[in-house]
C-alpha cells in the first residue's frame, strides 16, 4: 500500500522512480529503516527515507 502512495504523491511532484525502487524505499520506511545506497540520487526523491552511503569518503 505505501508503495501506490509513494508512487501517487511522487508523481503529483513530476518525478518518477521505478517500482523495485519504489518497493525498496516503502520497506525501508515502513521499518524506520536507514538504507544503504551509493547511488543515493534514486532515492532522494522520497521524503522522510534515510539514506546512507558506507562508500562515501
């Protein structure tokens, strides 16, 4: 269900993520969870995810 809203409410805004993206960030705040990503431009877009990149310097 968070994923239908999260895809309705990023849509209203113009912008678009893919539905496995949109799958993994709806996990990630449906447990209050950080997630781990270095390519942190997909996910930056979904408000209230926390996002954390161990690659970065």
């Amino acid at each position: 269900m968070l994923v239908g809203l999260l895809k309705a409410s990023l849509g209203q805004a113009g912008m678009r993520l893919s539905d496995l993206d949109l799958q993994i960030a709806s996990v990630a705040l449906e447990y209050s969870a950080s997630l781990l990503a270095h390519n942190q431009r997909h996910f930056e877009r979904v408000p209230g995810l926390l996002i954390e990149d161990w690659l970065a310097g």
